[in-house]
C-alpha cells in the first residue's frame, strides 16, 4: 500500500523524483541546473586548468580556497594525459563534490594542446577530441550531482575543432542522448567567444543544440584595448559581444565562463599596440567586472568566472604559480 501511495506521488510529480539527477542536499536550491544558471550573476568563480594532472587532494584545497573568498562554480581548462581518461574526470568531479563547489567539466575538443604544438597525423577530431567527449560524458553520468552543465569544447567554433558546425551539434546532441538515457538532465553549451559564432558560417545546428549560451569574453584582444581598467574601451568590448550573445540567445541563460586580463603578454600575444598588461591592468579589469555588479550583471542575469585561477594559463592566474596572490582580490557575490 505505501509502495503504490509512494508510486502514484512518482506518477503525480513526473518520476523526477527518483531520477539520479535531483540535486543532493549541499547542492540544492530547488532549482533545476538551468533555472540556477539563470538565477547567477556577479562574479560565479575560476577557470581552472588541469593540464598538470592535480590529485583529488591539490583538487580539493583549490577549491576550498576558491570558495573560502566566495566562488560558486568552477570550469575545467585544458586537459590531463590523453583528455580521454575516465577516472581522471571522475577525480575532477569528486574533488568539486569535497568542497561542495559546482563544476562544469570542459571537453577539450582541440586535439592539440592550446599553444606551442603542432598537428601530427594522429591529431583529428575522431581520434583525439571524440574520446575527451565520452569520457567527461562517462564520467558526469558516474557521479552527477557536483555537475552544474557540461561544456563541449573551448572555442570550437573559433578553432573548427569538428570540421563544420553540423558535426559539432552531433556531439552535443549525442551527449544529450546518453545523458537522457542515463536519467539526467544537465544543460549542455560550448564556451567560444563571440567573434567564433560570428566567424562560423551556418551556426543554426549549434544554436539550436545548446541550452544555455557560455561565453568566452576576453577585451584584451581587443584593437583598442589599453589598460584592464579602462571603462571605455575594456567595458564597451565586453558589452558588445554580450549583445551578440543576447542577439542569438532567444532568452536562453548566458554565463561567461571565461573572461581576464593577463599580467604579462607571454601565453597570448595582444592585438592593440596600446596594450599594457600588468598586476595592476589585471587588478584593474577584476575591479572594472565587479564595480558593474548592480548595474550591469544583476540587472542582465549574467555571471562571470575569471581566466585563470592560477598562472599555469600564463600570465592569466590571480594567482603566480606558487600559489602566492598577486593582489588582493574580492569580488562581490551579490549586490
Ligand atoms: C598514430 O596512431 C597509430 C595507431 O595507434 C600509431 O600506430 C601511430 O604510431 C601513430 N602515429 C603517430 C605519428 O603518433
Ligand atoms: C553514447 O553512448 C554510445 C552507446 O554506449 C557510445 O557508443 C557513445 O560513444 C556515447 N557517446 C558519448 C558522447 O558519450
Ligand atoms: C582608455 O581607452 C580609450 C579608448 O580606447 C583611450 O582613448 C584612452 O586613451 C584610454 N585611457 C587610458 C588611460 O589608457
Ligand atoms: C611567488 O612568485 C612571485 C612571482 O615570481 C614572486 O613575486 C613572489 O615573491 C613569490 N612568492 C613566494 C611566497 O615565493
């Protein structure tokens, strides 16, 4: 009798309640992943690189620190190894779980490393990228509750990673799929800049494919960029690519999972002659970001997670590599 009084309730509230998906206490607002992703804004946390393989121990204390001064959600950066071990992506997603902090894993779907490589035979999509996307999708379906959404490459678009737009939204979709299977519903998007959407020819498929839009916003690159803090160059470069992801977003959520302002030039070369890259550029464009909490990100519903925690993206880091902090940095979690 209470089988079937527990059932009917099932039927009644759509079997999510039994699905695996269901947010576990230390993670739950009663919000699904989407409605919280919409409900973000002001600074959210770090991208976080995983190129030097980190234990779940080194995992944990980072991100213990991390949400110590406040942060919320972490995205994975690069990747460990081959980028196609399981257990990897589940040490990843434990240690997120530790610190009860949100992770989005990335797939890095470039099959080279960012910089400094050049492509051998074996470097394809197929071989290389396609692996990295079942092993996070294996290892969020192994252990799903510290997973705020799942990121299908970085910049892929920006780089052509999948050869066409088409075939990237195959992969997002097949995602989808085997996640569906598994019962879980978790919002899937690629994090690109604006400028690789805008570059991409038909981008419809993937478009359509996304739930929610990731943005990669970087006004250092920009062609009048000059000082990190600078409101009227840096802001208006930021504002403008929001727009273009607004433009496309049919009032879907965006997040910008990637934005920074490096203290030196070494990593990724800038396009403005006027550039200054420093501590204090750096220190400038963190504070820029949170002096528009009130006015810009609560008002839009938009968060913003700094590139990187650490300088192993080099340069990028609120942090040298030693650990030490190169200013003191805080930022507003609400306003
Ligand atoms: C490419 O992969 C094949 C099959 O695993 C391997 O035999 C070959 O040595 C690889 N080539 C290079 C250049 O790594
Ligand atoms: C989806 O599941 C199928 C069947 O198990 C598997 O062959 C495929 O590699 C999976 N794809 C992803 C992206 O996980
Ligand atoms: C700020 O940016 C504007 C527009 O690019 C530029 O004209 C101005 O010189 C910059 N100010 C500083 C202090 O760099
Ligand atoms: C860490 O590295 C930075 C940059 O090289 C240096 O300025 C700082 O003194 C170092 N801190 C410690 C504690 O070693």
């Amino acid at each position: 009798m209470v089988l079937v009084n527990i059932l009917a309730l099932a039927i009644a509230y759509g079997w999510a309640v039994f699905a695996s998906d269901t947010l576990d206490s230390s993670y739950s607002t009663g919000l699904s992943r989407l409605e919280k992703i919409e409900s973000m804004y002001a600074w959210e946390g770090f991208v976080y690189d995983i190129e030097s393989c980190r234990s779940t121990y080194e995992m944990t204390q980072d991100f213990n620190e991390m949400k110590a001064h406040g942060a919320r959600v972490v995205i994975t950066f690069e990747f460990c190894g081959t980028g196609a071990d399981v257990g990897y992506y589940d040490d990843v997603i434990t240690a997120a779980g530790n610190a009860e902090i949100s992770i989005i894993p990335l797939a890095w779907t470039l099959p080279i490393h960012a910089v400094g490589q050049s492509y051998g035979p074996n470097d394809t999509f197929l071989i290389k990228s396609v692996p990295r996307i079942e092993a996070v999708t294996q290892a969020v379906i192994n252990n799903p509750e510290p997973v705020l959404a799942i990121a299908i490459g970085d910049e892929p678009l920006y780089d052509d990673d999948a050869g066409s737009p088409a075939a990237l939204a195959s992969y997002i979709n097949q995602v989808r799929r085997n996640l569906s299977i598994a019962g879980l519903d978790i919002p899937l998007s690629i994090s690109d800049l604006a400028y690789g959407w805008q570059s991409s020819g038909n981008i419809t498929p993937v478009a359509d494919a996304v739930d929610f839009f990731m943005v990669n916003n970087f006004p250092y690159f920009a062609f009048d960029a000059t000082t990190g803090g600078n409101a009227s160059s840096s802001w208006n470069d930021f504002i403008q690519d929001i727009e273009y992801f607004q433009s496309i977003a049919n009032g879907r959520p965006i997040l910008v999972t990637q934005t920074g302002w490096p203290t030196n030039e070494d990593e990724f070369a800038p396009n403005s002659p006027d550039i200054v890259a420093s501590v204090p550029s750096s220190e400038g464009y963190w504070n820029l970001l949170d002096s528009f909490c009130e006015d810009y990100f609560k008002s839009m519903n938009i968060g913003w997670m700094w590139r990187s925690w650490e300088d192993d993206i080099d340069g990028w880091g609120v942090k040298y590599l030693n650990g030490s902090d190169k200013w003191h940095w805080n930022a507003r979690t609400e306003c």
